[in-house]
C-alpha cells in the first residue's frame, strides 16, 4: 500500500519516510490551491545591533501566494512570509529605502510584512512557529541582474493577494501562470532517444495529495514526459508506454479533466496523475496511450477486444463489470475488488477528497479472542455508518423531516480529506499540517485508539467515516509514532503517541492481519454485495438511498453542481472548496443490484444454504469419496487441460449443415439432425451409419435422447417434435403444439421443452415409455412462457428449476419454471441469439449472438457482467463458468478465458460453421457438427 509520502516521490511509491528528512521543502508548505513558480539562490541577511551582517545561504522560492526562504543548514528553520502580508516589496537600495544598513549592494530585495511563519526549525516536523508585527528582511540573490524580474514578479502576485474576492484573486494567479506556461515549452533535449517521434504536447498538472504542479506534458511513440515548470521534484518525470497497465480517466475538482496512469495491475497507487487545462486534451493524451495499448495488443490479441484495451497485461479502462465477474469466481479478493472498484468510481490517493474507501468490518473492539466464526463479531454491511445506531437514526430522522429541500441526513460524509489524515497523520503530518494551515489537531481528537474510534462513529452526532485501503494492508506505519511526532497531550495528561489497539491484536502487525482475515472472511464474502450497492451502487442516490437512510449533503454527490453554470468567480471558488473539503460520493457503477459473491460450499453464517445441507445429508462417510467427487475431478482436470484437445476421427454424413447431435446414455450411439431434413443414427463402436431417418421434406433443428435410451426427439422447422423408437426403428409419435418452426428442444425430469419461431416456449410433461407399436404419449400442455419475437435457443439449468431462452432480435430471457414466470429480460445483443447457457452452479448466464459478442449475465440480479468480442460469431459453446469451448463461425473451436477475457487457444476445426457441440459428462470426449456437413470427434489428451 502506498502512503501519502510516497505519493509525492513517484520514484519510491512504498517509501516510509525517514526520521528526518534530507530535502525540507515540499509542495505542502505552500497553501492549497497555491503555485511554486521558481527559485533562486540566495543569501538571507541578518544584521545585528551594530549593523554587522550576517549571512545564510539557501534558496528564495517564489510561490503564488507566498515567498519561501529554505537555508541550507537544516538546524535553522525554513521561512514563509505570506505576500497578502507583505507591506513593502522592492530592490535593495531603491528610493533612499532601508537606512538600517551601511552598505547597499546590487542584487538585495528587500520584504517589509506583518506575519512570518518558522517551519522545520532543527528539521523537525512541528506545528508552525508565527510571528507577528513589523519587520524587515533582506534576500540577496547570486545573481543580481534578475532581482528586478523577481521584484516585478513579487509585486504581480503581491496585488492579486491582496484582492478583496478570492474569484478575482484565482483569476488573477491564474492568468500569471498561464502566461508563464505559454512562454516555455518541453524541453525536447529531455527525451530518451533521438528518434523519438513527437505525437503531442500541452500544458497541464501534475497532482500528488493536496497540491498540483504546473508544468508541460510531451508524448513520443515510446514515452510519456512531464516537465515541471519549476523543475520541482525533479527536472523530467519519464513513464515508458510499454510499461502502462491501467490508464483512467478522472474527475479533479469535479470537471473531466484529469488522467491517472499505471504501471501495475493491483497497485492503488498510480505512476502519475495529470490534471488538464481543456478536456480535448486530457482526451487526445488518453487516446495516444490507449492507441499505443492497442497496437501492442494486436499481435497476440487474437481478434479479441473487451471493452477495453488488453493484451500481455497491458489494460486500459477494465469495466467494474469485468472485476466482478473475476470477484464472484473467486479470482481476486474482496480486497482487490474493492480497490479497482474504488479506481473505477474516480477514487485515488492522488486526490484526497476522493481517497479510496473502505469498510468498517469488525464490531468488536473490545474481546480478548476475535472470534470470525460469529456473526455478531461484524458489521451490519447493508447499512451506512449513520444508520447502524438505531437511536441516533431516530434522531437524524426528525431533523430531515423538518428539513426544507434540498433534504439530506447527514452533515457531514464518510470520506473526506479530513478523514483521510485524521488516520494517517502519523506518516503524512506535513500533510496534516498543510490542510490545517499548520496546526495538528486538538489532542483529544486525534486518532487514539481503534475502538475509540469505532464508538465515536456509532455514536458521534457528526461521525459518519468509514475506513481507508491502509486498514487492510501490509505497512502498520501509519498505527505508528516511529517519527517521534509531538502530537500533544490529552486531557488525562497521556501524550499522544502509537494508536491504542484492541485487546485481540497483539501489535500493529497482528492487527491488519486479522483485519485482513475478516475483511476476506466468508460472512464479508456473503454481504460485501449489500455495502457495496451503497456506496457504488444503486442505494447511492434516489428512492434506494432514501429507503437506506443513505443520503448525504447534494453537493457530494456527482452531478450535484455545474461549476460552468456559476459566473461569478468568487462564488465558483467558494463552491469548489466547500465540496472538495467536505469530501465526495463515488461515481456511481452500478443502478441494479450487486450480485453476491459465490462463496465455498461450506455452511454460512447467515443463513443455512440448500448445498451444505446436501451435502450433510450424504450418506458418503467424511473418508470416501463418491462417484460425483470424481466425476467432479474429472471435469476440473478436464476443463483445465481444455486447449489439449485433439481431432482423432471426421465423418461426412449429412448433405446440409449439421443442427444437433445427441449420444446415447451408453455412448454406444451418437445421434445427429440437419438441414437435410434426416435423423442420421451413428454407431461409435463400428464407426459406420446404421440408420437415416426422414419425418418431412423440412430440416430438422435439434435432437436429444431420453433416459433408457429407447427414444431419440428431433424438433422441426414444419412446426413439428417428431419421437423416434430406437428399438423398432419408426416414428412413434408426432407433437403438434407450435405455429412455427420448432428452433430447440431440452429434457428434464420428465418434461418437454420446445421453443419456437411463434414466439413461445412451451413446456409438456412427458414420460418416456416402455416402446410398443401400440403406445403413444398423451401431449398436454403445462406452462407457456410468451415472448415478443421468435425464440431460437433455450437451455435448463442443471436442476431444472431455470430456463434461460435467446430471442431473434438479441434478448436474453430468464425463465423461473416454478411459476412459469420471467425473471429478467436483458437486450445483450444486436441480432439473433445463437445460442444460451447457465452455468455448471446457475449463478451466470452465458450467450453468443448473430453480432459476434460473447455476454455474461449474473441470474440473480439480471446485471450484465461481461462482454467480450470476437472477428467472427460464435454459433455454439459449451462452458464450466470460467472457461468457455465454442464453436466458431470460422470452423475454428476457440477457448475462452472468460476472466482473462481473451482467447487462450484456437484449434482447426470445419471448413464452415461449427453449427453443434456435444460433450461427455467426464468433459472429456467431445463431438462438433459444422456447415460443411462433417460430424468430428474429439478428445483430450493430457
């Protein structure tokens, strides 16, 4: 985890800081909001009672709103002298001007002021030292000829401190330092190569925790520079292009300005973040980049995209709903979801009114044991922080209902600057200082103590803060008083020093790493979906954060203010810092429900699941393994070695494109449909054609074989389902239950599934029967479950309690079979569905369509959660939940890594469409039909 000192080196993002500093001036001893122009070195001369002089040496930096004089021993203190203070400013020597001093040189600028400020005397970080009243200082600067641009400089920014508004005063400071970037350039010198190929250049900002510094960006074909204006931390900050992961865009004082870029995956903190002028040019960098991004891909990407930029790890923008797939899989932790949540909702650790945010987890704070496996040891995680104390909500209640509009419950919010270094000012005190104009806080309202804390925001009338990434990371530096600060004495007379822990953590370390094991505990697992819908999701605003008791005041939330709208500047100014102090909500992710996140088979603690009482009742004793333990292994060994698939026997039996294929229970024969209009019975045992079977001069769209293996069902475009008598080879029976083509058929327990170009899917019970001439099934129809459009896929679940269905016109219909009602309807593609399918555990929907796309649905919440997309369609697939065997439009079959989302393989198959896929329950035998008319066996070899 990066703190916020290593935020402001970027060459050391993990750095802790030392004791005491080598280099004492940062950007945090200037004000918010003000700029470091440059620096010259100088003299600062002291002169005693007998006009003796006495000189230190160091560097005069000029500011926007202030002049800093850095001497060069550290023992002596640094010197701010405020401009809005200053009384006089002008040469040495001018108009008669200082008679304290015997000699007058060239070279000498003279401040006459009322305040001056002491930093870092001994170089210890401290609240500041003031002096107030009239004095005088003397800088000499070596080298004399610029003393009158720097006296001119002053006096600018001297009269626009002294503005009465502070609109007029921005604008002013602002002017200065435009006019200053219009007058430099990057420095092409700075570039790594001399073929480098320039590709843009522009003003902008570089932004680190409370300050920003003005200065040029330059990108070549190779790299991306920034050169500071003041040449401050150092001359060039250089980010090779082929090392970028993640590059987003952001929100920096609530205008679309700003891009943070990357060179790791999992890192919350970023390489660099940079703070534009104009948006067309935050958005011309951004699509250099991810052009650059996209070109590397394009030799290994396979002709797969994914909403975003990827290949060899290099990644633009994922989509939150890409992480969350890889969350619910188990793939990546709840800490590591949390985190690329964060980055998607514009949260950084560049920007403090927008430092990530985190959970509170844990309830108890005062146990001796933290016991994970009880629930009440946690929060309640569908709640905010403001409503987990049932009478302080009471109270908050009657205050919003007499509020006047716009209403909201809570004054202040859970994540705010203030927030961010109450609990990491230990290693950020500068920055602590810099926000409260250099004064820590009061003693007794530091952070203390972690249950303190916890109280305080259970029952504190204005405390309504989470928690930040630091509390589940590795580095406890921030628990710790290792720099021996002075942050007061409480009112007990106890100093102020390392953060008092709960009994059940041991030291610091101990602590995070239970904190860590609660917060990826199974009960978090099974309620983080709850938090999250408040604060990303669709209880962040409206009628849902309403009914939460989760609304906040209306400037937090985005889209709260147009700032363009607001022409008076002092009032725009005064807008801007009253939202970026008080803190911001999120961009919100999500407007559906979270889905929850697939935890392991083991009995919850919230509620008892209907597969760890499976599982109790099995009479297979805790030693042994049963059948479906190892059919179970067979299939995960063979999903894994999936891309070993190898063609080892190819048959031409049909005179059109092939539409189904079933085997019987046996395996002895494999049964086939097509176009031609014929059911085609082949033996796999003596590898010849035993029968071909015609119902009509129509084709025949699938086929399946009933259990006893005595019945072979094929649906047809004649609006038909034809029943096939294996043993006495004839027709046994005909449905007629549909008024158009019958494009899919599917079995369970008992039942028919037909679906149809009319529009509907039909379900018929239907019991297979002991075959003689003389019986015939009784059709009565069940349930009919009506569409808009012709149905062309459908496909059960495995407990047959779910049918998902895909339509003609690209929608995907969830089905409960229960009530014969609709769960979700989601438009997920631009033409025909080709083909839908549920996952091995039902928790996802998987779907293929005519506009070459690849959908993942969550079945819970009906959300979206996956796209990607290929050169061709893919006509049919089969898939264990994270790896996905289709069938290509190509010929090829293609294997999906669904939380790569990439193709990890491409394996020759037809000379045309694979048209149909069947696979064997161990996973391990697998039969293709295609265009070309060929039915291939495959198998895999591992």
């Amino acid at each position: 985890m990066c703190n916020l000192q290593g935020s402001i080196s970027r060459g050391n993002k993990n750095r802790r800081p030392p004791e005491k500093v080598r280099r004492r001036f940062s950007l945090l001893l200037l004000n918010l909001e003000e700029y470091y122009f440059e620096q010259h070195t100088a003299n600062h001369i002291l002169c005693d009672s007998h006009q003796n002089e006495r000189k230190i040496r160091g560097s005069l930096k000029i500011c926007s709103k202030s002049v800093i004089f850095e001497p060069d021993k550290t023992f002596q203190p640094i010197i701010k002298i405020p401009l809005r203070d200053c009384i006089k400013i002008e040469k040495q020597g001018d108009d008669g001007a200082n008679r304290l001093f015997v000699k007058t040189q060239h070279g000498k600028i003279s401040l006459v002021f009322s305040q001056v400020y002491f930093i870092k005397e001994h170089n210890i970080v401290a609240p500041y030292k003031i002096e107030r009243g009239k004095m005088q200082y003397v800088f000499e600067l070596d080298i004399a000829g610029k003393v009158e641009d720097v006296v001119e400089t002053l006096l600018q920014l001297h009269r626009a401190s002294c503005l009465d508004k502070l609109g007029d005063q921005t604008a002013m400071i602002t002017a200065i330092l435009q006019s200053r970037l219009a007058r430099t350039s990057f420095d092409k010198n700075r570039f790594q190569s001399l073929s480098e190929i320039l590709k843009m250049e522009c003003k902008a900002e570089m932004v680190t925790p409370l300050v920003t510094n003005p200065g040029h960006v330059c990108i070549t074909d190779t790299n991306l520079y920034f050169q500071p204006l003041n040449g401050y931390p150092k001359p060039v900050v250089q980010i090779t292009l082929q090392d970028v992961r993640r590059i987003y865009k952001r929100r920096h004082g609530l205008m679309p300005l700003g891009l943070e870029v990357f060179c790791t995956e999992d890192d919350l903190c970023s390489d660099i973040y940079l703070k534009f002028y104009e948006s067309q040019d935050r958005d011309e960098l951004y699509f250099y980049i991810a052009t650059y991004l996209d070109k590397e891909t394009e030799a290994d990407k396979s002709q797969v995209t994914c909403q975003s930029y990827i290949a060899k790890n290099h990644i633009t923008e994922h989509t939150a709903e890409s992480y969350m797939l890889q969350w619910q899989r188990g793939h990546i932790s709840n800490y590591q979801y949390l985190l690329h949540l964060n980055n998607l909702a514009d949260r950084s650790c560049n920007d403090l009114s927008q430092y990530p945010v985190f959970p509170w987890i844990i309830n108890d704070y005062f146990s001796a044991e933290l016991d994970l496996s009880n629930p009440e040891t946690f929060r309640d995680l569908s709640k905010p922080i403001g409503a987990l104390n049932k009478e302080r909500l009471e109270r908050l209640l009657i205050r919003y209902q007499e509020m006047p509009d716009p209403k909201f419950m809570y004054g202040s919010h859970y994540s705010s600057p203030g927030y961010v270094l109450f609990y990491l000012v230990r290693i950020a005190p500068e920055h602590m200082l810099c926000l409260q104009n250099g004064r820590f806080d009061h003693a007794d309202r530091m952070f203390n103590s972690i249950a303190e804390t916890w109280k305080n925001c259970l029952d504190g009338a204005t405390d309504f803060k989470e928690l930040i990434p630091e509390f589940y990371g590795d580095d406890f530096s921030f628990l710790v008083n290792s720099l021996k600060l002075d942050l007061g004495k409480r009112q007990g007379g106890k100093m102020v020093d390392d953060v008092e822990l709960p009994p059940w953590a041991s030291d610091p370390k101990d602590f995070l790493q239970k904190s860590k094991e609660a917060l990826e505990s199974n009960y978090v697992s099974e309620h983080l979906h709850e938090w999250i819908d408040l604060i990303f999701g669709y209880k962040q605003k409206g009628n849902e954060a309403i009914g939460a008791h989760n609304i906040f005041h209306p400037l937090t939330y985005e889209g709260g203010v147009d700032l363009n709208s607001i022409e008076d500047p002092d009032e725009k100014v005064a807008m801007l810092t009253q939202i970026l102090e008080f803190g911001q909500t999120p961009k919100q992710l999500f407007v559906i429900p979270h889905p929850r996140r697939i935890t392991p088979k083991v009995k919850s603690l919230s509620q008892p699941s209907s597969q760890s009482a499976s599982l109790a009742d099995s009479p297979v004793s805790p030693g042994e393994e049963s059948f479906e333990d190892l059919t179970e292994e067979s299939r995960t060994l063979a999903w894994n070695n999936i891309t070993k698939l190898k063609l080892y026997e190819t048959y031409k039996i049909h005179k059109e494109a092939v539409t189904g294929i079933a085997v019987s229970y046996n395996g002895s024969s494999v049964f086939t449909t097509s176009q031609d209009s014929t059911l085609k019975m082949f033996s796999k045992e003596s590898k010849t054609l035993q029968r071909s079977i015609s119902f009509s001069n129509m084709a025949l769209s699938s086929c399946l074989v009933l259990p006893g293996d005595n019945t072979v069902i094929s649906s047809s475009w004649d609006n038909n389902v034809y029943f096939y008598s294996i043993a006495f080879g004839r027709r046994q029976d005909t449905l007629m239950g549909h008024d158009d083509a019958v494009s899919k058929i599917s079995w369970h327990n008992n039942r028919l599934f037909s679906a149809s170009w009319d529009s509907t899917v039909k379900v018929w019970p239907c019991v297979p029967l002991e075959m003689t001439e003389t019986k015939r099934h009784h059709f009565e129809l069940l349930a009919e479950l009506e569409h808009d459009v012709s149905v062309d896929t459908i496909s059960l679940n495995a407990a047959g309690t779910l049918l998902v269905s895909g339509t003609k016109e690209g929608s995907v219909n969830i089905w409960d079979l229960s009530t014969a009602t609709m769960l979700h309807q989601i438009a997920c593609h631009s033409g025909t569905v080709y083909c839908a399918a549920f996952s091995p555990d039902s928790r996802h929907v998987l779907s293929t369509g005519e506009d070459g796309c690849l959908k993942i649905i969550d079945v819970q919440t009906g959300m979206l959660i996956s796209s990607m997309t290929s050169e061709h369609p893919q006509r049919c697939f089969l898939w264990d939940g994270n790896c996905v065997l289709a069938g290509s439009q190509s010929g090829e079959l293609l294997v999906w890594d669904l939380i790569e989302a990439r193709v990890s393989e491409r394996i020759q198959g037809h000379t045309g469409a694979v048209t149909s896929i069947w696979m064997n329950e161990q996973c391990s035998s697998i039969i293709t039909g295609g265009e070309d008319r060929q039915i291939m066996f495959w198998k895999l070899q591992y």
